[in-house]
C-alpha cells in the first residue's frame, strides 16, 4: 500500500464532508459521511 497516497486521501478529510477510511483489515476504502 502506499502510504504517501494514503495520508494525501486522509488530509482531504478535513476538508470536504466525504471522507475515505482505509480499512487495513478487510483491505477496502469505505466513504463516510462527516456530519
């Protein structure tokens, strides 16, 4: 996985209201709604 990918994806959480979530066990990226 790359990381630097990763933590670019997470950064962009704070600024828009959809946000990715690695999720390290299942492998998969899940949208999640920040209210």
């Amino acid at each position: 996985m790359n990381l630097n990918a990763f933590y670019v994806k997470a950064r962009t959480c704070y600024r828009v209201p959809i946000c990715c979530h690695y999720n390290l066990f299942s492998g998969r990226f899940y949208l999640t709604i920040l209210s």
